[in-house]
C-alpha cells in the first residue's frame, strides 16, 4: 500500500490540520488549547515552500538513513516533497490523488486520497483543516520564541506513534516521529517561505514515460 511506501524511512514528511473551535480559550480543556495555539500558528500559512534535511535513527540511535530535500505545500491536501539523490524520490498530491515516483524502481504508485493518509507527515502540514483535534491528542510547551507540540494519534493504525512539531518565531522549524519499535526520524526545515502564489500545477504529477504504474 501506498501508505507504507510512504512512511518515515523514505519521505517525509510531510499539515497539519487545523481546527475550528466554539468555546472561547480559557473555558477550553487544555488539549482544545493546545489545538487552537496551533490553529493558530498553521492558519498563518497558506503557502509553505523550502528545503528540508531528514534524519532517521533506530532504537539504539544508530544512524539508518539522512536525506534532503525540497518541499512545497498549499493548502489545503496540496504537497509535493522531492527527495534528492541518492536516495531519490517524489511525491505528490493534488488533493485528491497521490502520486509517489520512485525513480530507482522506474516505478508510480497513484493512491486515491482517504482518511488513512491524513497522518502521513506531508499531509500533516497542508491538510484538512478541521480533523486536528478529532485525529490527535494534543500537548503545548512554549520557551521564549519557540513552540512544541505533541501529537498523539488517536487511531491505532498510523505510521507513528507520536509526533512533535516545532515553531520558531511562528514558523515551523522541525519535527520528530517516533514509532513503535523505537525509531526516531527527525525533519529540519530550512529557508521557508510563506504565502508565496503557488500554481495549481505543481501539485499535478506528470507520469514519466517508460514507468510502471500501480493503481491502488
């Protein structure tokens, strides 16, 4: 499945997805804060672009795989996450399908998008903006000009077990999965941009000629 080709070994990252709440802050439980701090924080960025540097390591902390990278995201569903050689990889979304072109396997993988890719890491960034609250366990920590938040998924199924983001000055800087046996992939974002105009088309894949194509 398309879900665990797109996994945390091998592309990353990837909106988080906002929420819309009724209650006002200081009558909300403190995971219903948590969620509107980073409504807050995500609802500033329409547009992301930038480079991004992934590091994976087992249980031990032994170095598995580094990578880097390019990114782009619009919201909301819209992302493409380019991974650079040697460990080449593409993947795409429009909002409605995704695209994953592994290049050493002369191979496409197109997936239609469903709840189960809402926590993919690329999807977190640029997704649906009102399933955070219902798909994550949230916790807050805040020191100085920098915010973390801890996301629980609430679904047993998922790539991960835990995942935490990170804003400096209002902007995502990095995150880090965590899954069940102990492995650990960190992203660091780097040289991002906000609310630049992003044309639909660059979250269109053209299929390469010559490539095998898996529908799912």
């Amino acid at each position: 499945m398309l879900t665990n080709r797109v996994g945390i070994l091998r592309s990353g990252a990837l909106g988080l997805l906002l929420a819309v709440f009724a209650a006002s802050l200081l009558a909300a439980p403190a995971d219903q804060q948590a969620a509107q701090k980073l409504a807050a924080l995500l609802g500033d960025a329409q547009t992301l672009q930038g480079r991004f540097s992934q590091l994976t390591l087992d249980a031990s902390g032994t170095r598995l795989q580094e990578s880097t990278g390019l990114m782009e995201l619009k919201r909301p569903g819209m992302f493409r996450w380019v991974t650079e050689p040697p460990l080449e990889q593409e993947l795409v979304s429009d909002g409605k399908k995704v695209w994953l072109y592994d290049p050493d396997l002369l191979q496409v993988t197109v997936q239609t998008m469903d709840e189960r890719m809402t926590h993919t890491p690329a999807l977190l960034l640029s997704g649906d903006v009102e399933q955070i609250s219902a798909s994550f366990e949230i916790e807050h920590t805040e020191s100085g000009a920098t915010s973390d938040f801890m996301l629980t998924p609430r679904a047993k199924d998922t790539l991960f077990d835990s995942l935490r983001l990170s804003f400096r000055d209002g902007r995502i800087n990095d995150m880090q999965l965590n899954d069940a046996v102990g492995q650990r992939t960190n992203i660091l974002f780097m040289s991002i941009r906000m609310n630049e105009p992003l044309d639909d088309s660059h979250f269109r894949f053209q299929i390469p000629a010559g490539v095998d194509v898996i529908e799912e």
